[in-house]
C-alpha cells in the first residue's frame, strides 16, 4: 500500500462564445479571448505545483485550454474521448434561451434524442477513472480537462460517489476555466480524499486554494 500523495486536478476548458448561450456539447468550439487568457492562467498556476501527466478531452476547446500548460512542462496531452461533454443529439447548438433542457429531472437516465443521457457520460467518466488507475495507485499527480458535466461526473467516480448523490444540492459546479484541486492517498483501489479546494483561473489570481 503506498503512503505518498498526489493531487489531482480536475479543470473545466477556456470560455467560448457559445458557453451560457447555446448547448455546445460535442460541438468543436474554439475558446474566445477570455478563454485564452484563462488557458494562460491555467498553465502560469499549475507550473508552480507540476502535474506528471495531463489528460484532456479530444474537443478543441479542451485541447486548447491544456496546451499551454503541455507546452510549459514539455509534457504530451493524452487525448481521452471519455472526457468529451455531453452529446446534445438533435438539441446541439440549440439557443438555451429557445429550449431550457432539464437534464437532473428528464435525462439521468432517458437519453437526450440522438444523443446521451447522464448516465452515460457517468459511465464514461467510471472508464476514464480504470485508465488512470496506474496513476492513482503510484500517487502521480495529474490534470484532467474536460467540460461542465464530464469532470463533474469524474469527480464522483474518482471518489467514489453514487450517481443519484452526485446531484445533490450544493455539489461541484465548474465554472469556465476553473480548477478543483483534490489531495489524495491511494489506499488499494479506492481514494482516499484528504482536502480540496476551488478556484476561478484568471490573469494575476494567486495560487492559494480555499480549505
């Protein structure tokens, strides 16, 4: 059983210009000027505390907002298609003011038309957690980016956490270009959470996470 610990850093991608306006999903959005700037932030924060591996979502806004980080610690960005949002189906890049998706109450489980449910994207994020089991059970430190949903649901399977539970009010809610920073002690197979913390990346923001 190892007694080290890592730390896992789980980021939300760069603003675009449909985030808060349309549903993106699998969409291939790049990241406006404020993204890039958060991208920037991103990477300027974690040289300071390095991961030893960075996983992203194959979508370009996910990609990008990793690169400049990869770029700083000549690391490659292993490119994981679990870690992509949700699938909208026949609602993708629908206006959010034109069609208001509740997703908690109608698609835990019924799959969106053509697309998924969030059940799905949970089983996803389950597989994403087997592949970087290695990581977790040597305690390398690591970055995951990802979207609204996918690093939420991520964020329940790396702790273990039901589905119906990971919903409950008050739970993780990502803003763009934020970064929830979870220690951990690899204890078997499981993860045992020692403290987190939640911040917004933006230009000149310090470095210190909240208890």
């Amino acid at each position: 059983m190892s007694g080290g610990e890592g730390s896992l850093w789980l980021i939300r991608h760069g603003q675009t210009d449909g985030n808060g306006r349309r549903y993106v999903g699998w969409e291939d959005a790049p990241l406006n000027g404020t993204g890039e700037l958060q991208a920037a932030a991103i990477a300027a924060t974690l040289a300071e505390q390095p991961p030893a591996a960075i996983y992203a979502s194959p979508l370009r806004r996910a990609r990008d907002t990793a690169a400049p980080l990869a770029r700083a610690l000549k690391l490659p960005i292993a490119l994981e298609p679990d870690l992509r949002e949700i699938h909208y189906g026949d609602y993708q890049g629908q206006a959010k003011s034109e069609l208001q998706l509740k997703l908690r109450k109608h698609y835990l489980h019924r799959r969106l038309p053509a697309g998924e449910s969030l059940h799905d994207v949970y089983r996803r994020a389950c597989r994403f957690r087997q592949r970087i089991a290695a990581d977790l059970a040597a305690a390398r430190s690591v970055a995951v980016f990802g979207h609204y949903w996918s690093i939420r649901l991520v964020l329940g399977a790396l702790t273990d956490t039901s589905f119906d539970a990971l919903f409950r009010p008050g739970g993780y809610k990502p803003a763009n270009g934020s970064i929830y920073h979870i220690r951990y002690r690899p204890w078997g197979a499981s993860v045992t959470l020692v403290a987190a913390g939640y911040r917004e990346a933006r230009p000149g923001a310090g470095d210190e996470f909240p208890p």
